[in-house]
C-alpha cells in the first residue's frame, strides 16, 4: 500500500514539469494552443474510433477573408453576411507521424460536380510553415508571403472517383504550386449524425516538414470554405494562427515571448484614441471598418484584420513593415488610363496600387512606412487595440 502511494507521488512530481509547462504556454499565448496528444500505437484513420472521441477537443474560430473580394456579386453579397465559425481540433501523434482532425458544423453540405461550373463544394485547407519561425516571425496568415513559404493540405468534397486531395507550396494568395513533396493521407466524410463535416489529415514526421513537426510547438492555420454559400478560392472563413503544442518536447521560447503578446495580457491602449489615430494615419492606403475613402486595393483591406491575426503580427506589420510583405492582390486591374501603352498596347500599371518595391538580390520592401518613430509606444498599443477589434 505504502509503496503504491509512494510510487503514484513520485509519478505525479514526475509529471509536474510538464504540467506546469503545459499551464505556461497555454497561459501565454491564450486562446491559440492545441496541445497535441502522445500516443504509443498506431492512430487509427476512422474519426468515430474510440480512442479519438476520447480526446479532447480545442475550438478554433473561423473569421471570413474580408481582404480578398472575387469578381463574382453573388459571392460577395454573401461574404458580406459572413459570420464566424467554429471548429474543433484534436491532434495526436506517435513516433512516426502527427493527425490532425477537424470537425465543423455544416448543415448546408455541398459537393462539386465534375465538370459542372458554378456548383461548389465544401472544402478544408490546413497550413503550416515550410521553416520553423526561430526569429518569432510567423508567415502571413494569407497563405504565407515572399519570405515564408507555407505548406498547404487541401481537400474538398467533389462528385467524383478519387477523392479531391492536393498539396501546395505558396507565397501569398494567387501563389500557389502544386507540389507531390508533402505527401499525406487525408479523408474527408459528412457525418450526418453531427450535422457537419470530418476531416483527417495524417502527416508523416520525416520530409519536408520533419523540422516544423518535431518542435515542441508550431503554428498551423485552417480555412473552410462553405460551398453554398458559393465560397472558394479567397472567399472563405480563415482562423488565426494556432500553435501546436506537444508537451515531451523542448519549445522555443522566443517564439513564445514575441507572440505573448496582446494575448498573456491584454493590452494597455484606448480603443478609441486607436481609431483616430488609424484614421488620420492610416486610411489614405487601406480600407477598414467605417472608413472606405480609399478605392480598393491601393493596401490590404483591414475590416476584418482582428479576427485572422495575432496582436503581436499587427504590431509588426506597423513597426517593421518589411519583416512581412503581403503578396500585392490585382495590380493587373489598375492600369494608368493616361499613361504611355507598351507594345501590346497595354497601359502601365497604377503604381499606387503597387504595395512593395523589388530591392537587391529580389527582397521585398513594403510602400508603407514604419510607424516606429511617429507612434509612441502608447499610441501603437491603441492602435493595435482597434485594429484587434475589426472582426
Ligand atoms: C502609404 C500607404 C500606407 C499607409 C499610410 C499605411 N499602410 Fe499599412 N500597408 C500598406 C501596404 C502597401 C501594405 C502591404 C504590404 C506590406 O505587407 O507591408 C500594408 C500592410 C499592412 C498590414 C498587414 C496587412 C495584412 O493583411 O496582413 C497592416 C496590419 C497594416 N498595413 C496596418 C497599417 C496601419 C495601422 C497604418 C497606420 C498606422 C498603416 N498600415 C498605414 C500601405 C500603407
């Protein structure tokens, strides 16, 4: 009896480490942490097994893309009435590869037919950064950028033999490749019994992706596209990025310090004071909330910039607008009406919806300034507060 207890006592001091470290990751950067869990078996594919509706579940909200419009009305009308989504994740993992299943609420089921425009199905993407983020920079959430590359795993529910699965590399929307590197299993089945969709994607530890997930923690995204609602490409439900946790491993603690921030505490700024300032700073180059002077496409449009990125990203992209530069969306539908045509007689581009120019060896700096010497720390917390706000 007495041994039991001691050996249970020393098991649990055992376990404390981890516990607690568990407890401060989570508690660091709130809200955005799936702690993945360890297995010793083989995982089963089939999402109604056991040991899967056993493990726990984290909810990840879904915001609507509001920078990316497709020239299609009906599309947008309803993007316009786009409300957030929620989802549940569950990841395990064992020595040899990582699963990672998506559950989402979808009674409007939708399936593409081969070869039939203008019916659409419901799709699920994952990404996850090509190279691990050492430095605290993660990829932008819109498919990555220049910079970072991201790894994206998509399927999509198509009226056909072989299921709709592909794997891309890309830089920014409007960037991506199609890639046989990343090979994955995946699966994707309605469950009628829980009124949505269940999505599986098996991700082998070796490859491409071996150092991303390996690491203690790393950052992964989900896009949903609801297909009646005539969604794809750009027009979908993006989340923010979400950090993989996986309690044996060591994690990177820069990493977690630059992106504490705003969610370990919230941030000490006037919302109000933020929203004038963003008006008089910065809605010259982009649209946001009540504020839409500027055409579109002269910067990102930040309506709904809140709800897809971290505090700690925004606050980046006003400080260092370099560290990431957001892939330029359209430029080939601004042209300079005045202007000089080529010799195919087409006139140049409107350069004030150009967002970056190419410097040495194709490094690209952003057309925005940095807002490091104007703002002071004060009122850059304020404005990332508004910005935080814009969902
Ligand atoms: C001269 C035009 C201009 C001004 C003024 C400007 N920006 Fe930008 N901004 C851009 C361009 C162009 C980009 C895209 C290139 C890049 O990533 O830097 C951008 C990117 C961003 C992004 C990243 C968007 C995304 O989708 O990830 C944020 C956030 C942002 N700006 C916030 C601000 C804030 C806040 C201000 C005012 C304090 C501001 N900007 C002022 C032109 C501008």
């Amino acid at each position: 009896m007495h041994t039991k207890m001691t050996i249970l006592l020393f098991a649990s001091l055992l376990l404390l480490p981890s516990l607690l470290a568990a407890a401060s990751v989570k508690a660091q950067l709130r809200g955005h942490v799936i702690v993945a869990n360890s297995s010793d078996s083989a995982i089963s594919v089939l999402t109604r097994d056991t040991s899967w509706v056993n493990t726990t579940p984290t909810a990840i909200t879904l915001y609507p893309q509001r920078s990316i419009r497709l020239s299609d009305r009906q599309a947008n009308a309803a993007l316009d009435h786009a409300k957030p989504l929620v989802a549940e994740v569950k990841v395990r993992y064992n020595s040899s590869e990582l699963v990672v299943m998506v559950s989402w609420k979808d009674r409007s089921y939708s399936i593409a037919l081969e070869h039939r425009v203008a019916t659409f199905g419901d799709q699920i993407a994952l990404s996850l950064p090509l190279n691990y983020p050492k430095n605290g920079v993660v990829p932008h959430i819109g498919m990555g950028d220049s910079k970072h590359p991201v790894a994206l795993y998509l399927q999509k529910a198509v009226k056909q033999k072989n299921p709709f699965q592909q794997t891309y590399l890309a830089r920014g929307f409007g960037s991506l490749t199609q890639t046989k590197k990343l090979s994955a299993y995946m699966t994707m089945n309605y469950d009628k019994s829980f009124g949505g969709w269940r999505a599986l994607f098996k991700l082998p530890l070796t490859g491409k992706l071996k150092t991303v997930l390996n690491s203690g923690l790393f950052p992964i995204s989900f896009a949903l596209w609801n297909g009646k609602q005539h969604e794809r490409g750009g027009n979908k439900r993006i989340s923010s990025w979400h950090f993989i946790y996986r309690p044996e491993r060591e994690v990177n603690q820069r990493l977690v310090k630059k992106l504490s921030y705003g969610l370990a505490t919230p941030i000490l700024g006037d919302v109000k004071e933020g929203e004038k300032l963003v008006k008089t700073n910065c809605t010259f180059c982009h649209r946001i909330g009540p504020y839409l002077s500027t055409p579109e496409g002269v910067a990102p449009n930040l309506s709904g910039i809140g709800g897809v990125a971290l505090p700690a990203y925004l606050k980046e992209s006003i400080v260092t607008p370099d560290a990431i530069v957001v892939r330029n969306l359209h430029l080939n539908r601004h042209y300079q009406k005045g202007g000089e045509r080529d010799a195919h007689g087409a006139y140049p581009h409107n350069m004030r919806y150009k967002w970056y120019r190419k410097g040495k060896k194709g490094v690209l700096h952003s057309n925005m300034p940095s807002y490091q010497a104007i703002l002071t720390p004060e009122q850059l917390n304020s404005v990332v507060l508004y910005l935080q706000q814009q969902k």
